[in-house]
C-alpha cells in the first residue's frame, strides 16, 4: 500500500473557495480516476512563519505502479486545474510506502 501525499499552504483571502473546490472537484476527480482507493484531507494544526493555512491531503493506492500510471496518465491534467490558485500556495508531493497498520 502507497499513499500520494500533498502538503499545500494556501494564502489566506482565498482559502474558503479553495477549500470548497479540493472538497467538491479536485479530491472527487482524484478519486474518479479509480488510482486511488480513498483519501484523507487533514488540516496542520502549526502555524507556519509564511502565514496561510496548511493541509495534508492524502491518497491511498495499492502500488507503486498505479500511483505511476496517475502520473503518466492523470497527472498533469488534475493539477492543471488548480490554475485559478496559481501564485496563492505552495505545494510539496511525497510518497510513502505502508509498513504496518495497527
């Protein structure tokens, strides 16, 4: 099991309509592409030295290989859709591999 997880800080005067559009549009079509099982939005609960607000979104997918077939096939369009954000957050991706679940 993997799980795709984005970190994005997003400036505070647009930070509702954002909320609304990863809630109603961008996490749905993430999940519509059938690469990934489920997804956890979560909000980081420390105050970062730039301002904003933070998030951790995190997509579950059983493999390696399906989180690259998102990246070939799914990718680029689902982060172009995030345009009328552009210049209002800062985004990191990182990988992680499940070791155990308790």
């Amino acid at each position: 099991m993997y799980i795709y997880n984005v970190t994005i800080n997003i400036e505070e005067d647009i930070h509702d309509a954002w909320l609304q559009w990863m809630q109603e549009e961008h996490i749905p079509d993430m999940l519509k592409t059938g690469k990934f099982t489920k997804a956890l939005m979560t909000q980081v609960q420390v105050q970062e030295e730039m301002g904003g607000i933070t998030y951790s979104v995190q997509y579950w997918t059983d493999s390696k290989e399906t989180l690259q077939k998102y990246y070939d096939e799914d990718a680029a369009t689902l982060r172009g859709q995030s345009k009328p954000f552009v210049g209002k957050f800062v985004a990191f991706r990182t990988e992680l591999k499940v070791v155990a679940e308790f």
